[in-house]
C-alpha cells in the first residue's frame, strides 16, 4: 500500500511540475512611479494569465529581497466572440472527420484573456 501511494504521489508531483513549466501565458513587467510596478499578462485562460501574472510579480520581488504587495488588478476578455469560437468548433469537427488528427483549434489564442496588475515590492 506504501509503495502504491508513493507511485501516486511522484506522478502527482510530476504532472503538476509539467504543467507549471508549460505555461503559455505572456508576462511583461513596467516601471511605475513611487517604486510601483504594472504587470501585464495574456494567457488562453483567465486563470492562466493571473496564475502566470502573481508568480512572475512574486518572482520580481523576490529577487530584491522585497515581499509583493498588490495594489490592484483589472481581467479582461479581448478574444474571439462566441460566434467565432462555435464556427471553429464546427470546423473543426468537419474537418477532422471525427477522427481528431487534423484540427484547426477551437478558436482559442494565447491571448484571449489580459490581466494588468500593479504591485509593489516592500
């Protein structure tokens, strides 16, 4: 039984450290006044680019010895409209013949979803 969990415990571990590394999100980091800073990032998902956002904002901080703080964040969605993304689908699926090995996405980017984050480091 010991062994078993153990088994399950490093794929865990393994599919979690995999997934982090693979993240498509898009980060960049712009001074501000008074030591505050602007983070802005893009991602397929919401979650993937705050996710992606707070550890990079951490990341910064962390490198001067400093903890971050945020000051505020703001999400938005600037990808394609539901009318779009239903017209890939279908594509999609035609085009794939139901077999899934060719496929034209599903009207999904790398930047659907923008998070602009501001931080300091204190």
């Amino acid at each position: 039984m010991g062994i078993r969990l153990d088994r399950i415990a490093r794929a865990t571990l393994f599919a979690l450290v995999t997934l982090t590394a693979c993240s498509t999100a898009k980060t960049r980091i712009f001074p501000k006044e008074g030591g505050n800073y602007m983070m802005v990032a893009s991602g397929p998902s919401e979650s993937d680019a705050f996710d992606e956002s707070l550890k990079r904002s951490q990341e910064h901080c962390e490198k001067m010895g400093k903890h971050f703080v945020m000051v505020d964040q703001k999400s938005e969605y600037q990808g394609a409209d539901k009318t779009t993304k239903a017209v890939a689908s279908v594509a999609n699926t035609l085009l794939s013949g139901g077999n899934h090995t060719y496929t034209v996405g599903q009207g999904n980017t790398n930047d659907d979803y923008k998070i602009t984050m501001n931080f300091k480091c204190q």
